[in-house]
C-alpha cells in the first residue's frame, strides 16, 4: 500500500486522496471487549434518529444524566465499567453506539464506515432526548467529538476524557505517514472528506478553536491517559490539558489504550470527578 501511494503522491493525487478517505473512514471490523467484561444491568434499551441513521443505546437509573462516548471502533459496552457506580450515586446513565458501530445502523459514509460528525450529532440526540449533561465520560476519538460539541455550545457540567485524541486535523499528518502519502494527497483527501461531510476542516481544528473560545465557559476537565499508550500517544493528553485553562492531567501505567476503561482505580477516580455536585471545585 505504501508504494502505491508513493505512486499515487506523484502521478494521481486525486485518486490517491479518494482512497486515502475510503481508507480514513473505515471502522476496524472487531471492536476490543475486556477478557472478563464487568457486571452490569441490561438498561433499558432506545434508538435515535442521526440523519439516515439510527443509533441504538442504554439507559440505567435516575437522576441527573451522565453520557458515555466511546471512541473510533468502539461501542458503548466498553465503557460498561463506570454504569453501576454512576447509578449508585444517583445519576441516569446513557450509553450509545455511533453510526457504523456496534449495535447501530450503518453512516453516512457507507457500511463499514463512520464519520466525525455523526460522533458530535449522536451526542447531541441523545441530550435533546435526555437532558443536559451532568457530565460526559468520553474515550479516545470520542473525546475530540464531545470537546467540538462543547466548543458548538452543548452544555455540561464536567467532562472526563480518557486517552483523548485532542487534533482530528493534525492526526492527518500522522496518518498520511503511517500509509505513506505526502501533502499533494494529504491536502486533497482533506477537500474530499469536506466534500462527503459538508462541512469545513476548520470546524473540526481544536486547537485553532481553543485559541479563540472563552475560556470562562468550559467545564471542568478530567484527562487520563496512560503513559504508554500506543493507540493515541500521551501527548494528546498532555496537548489538551495545555489547550484547556484548569484541566487536570491524571497520568497511569501499563494500562495501555483499553484496559485503562476497566480498571477499578480509574474508574473510582473518574466516577468520583463525574459524579460530584456542580458547585465543589475539581478534585
């Protein structure tokens, strides 16, 4: 694939750009599911309406609602860990799969696909459905979903993201290292992903948008991130706690990208930042 697309960079970009973003939007076909999955609840089960799509989720408890994003290739399942003690502590806690994932039916941008936006308009049906957010718990790609949302003015009160990927854009230059183009395709497949979404990359550049926002508007961040992580480096993390006036960093070891969503340390530290009342300051 990396010398076609050496090819492709010099003799057809275009071509080259169309199959960088079939190759961009493509979900891994076996989300990654914990070897001993935590107990929990079968909830009560609901379905969205996302444009086309239909997004299927869950439902526990009562209360001031908590949601759970997963990332890219994820499903609301992986995040199962943080249900029961969110409910013990007197929160409605809602879970869903993003078109293209899990239980969901297929994107916008075909089978097997799924899209940025349809992360960010996802979130948005489920509060219009349920309420405003007493807090939001995101995972990876999921992170940069609720981050835009929140920069689009969905209200939260806190926001705790694990192994957040903090620049959709700039992780364009990585991935166009990592398949082997250069910046003829690389700007081009951006004119692409424009054109199938309709929407400007502007939209999606976080840290332009956080050098503008006003700070006094954020909520409350959690970032943790394991030091190793192999799936979104560190530096994500650490790049958005620069990024977010009063985040705070909570770094951890040897749990790599996934199992940090299970761990019963993380999850204690993350409930006990996503559960408190609005008004005590961030732990």
């Amino acid at each position: 694939m990396r010398i076609a697309f050496r090819i492709l960079e010099v003799a057809a970009p275009g071509p080259g750009a169309r199959w960088a973003e079939r190759i961009w939007l493509t979900v891994p076909e076996r989300p990654w599911r914990p070897k001993n999955p935590p107990p929990v609840a079968a909830g009560k089960a609901f379905s969205l309406q996302v444009g086309a799509s239909t997004v299927v989720g869950r439902m526990w408890g009562e209360g001031s609602a908590v949601y759970l994003m997963h990332g890219w290739g994820g499903t609301g399942e992986q995040l199962d860990a943080f249900v029961e003690p969110l409910v013990a502590a007197g929160h409605r806690v809602v879970s869903f799969d993003v078109p293209g994932h899990g239980s969901s039916s297929q994107s916008m941008a075909g089978r097997g696909r799924s899209t940025l936006p349809e992360f960010i308009d996802s979130l948005r049906a489920a509060v219009e459905r349920y309420g405003e957010p007493h807090a939001i718990i995101a995972h990876s790609f999921g992170a940069a979903a609720v981050v835009l949302a929140v920069l689009d003015g969905l209200p939260t009160g806190r926001i705790a993201v694990i192994a957040p990927m903090s620049d959709p854009i700039g992780f364009s230059y990585v991935f166009a290292k990592m398949v082997g183009f250069g910046e003829r395709i690389r700007t081009r497949f951006l004119r692409v992903l424009e054109q199938r979404i309709g929407q400007s990359m502007d939209v999606f550049d976080i840290p332009k948008r956080m050098r503008a926002v006003d700070s006094s508007t954020l909520p409350p961040l959690l970032i943790v991130h394991d030091l190793g992580d192999r799936e979104v480096p560190v530096a994500s993390g650490e790049q958005l706690q620069k990024m977010w006036p009063g985040a705070v960093f909570d770094p951890w070891t040897s749990l790599g990208h996934y199992r940090i969503l299970i761990d019963p340390d993380v999850v204690r530290k993350v409930v006990a930042f996503s559960a408190v009342p609005r008004t005590l300051p961030v732990p």
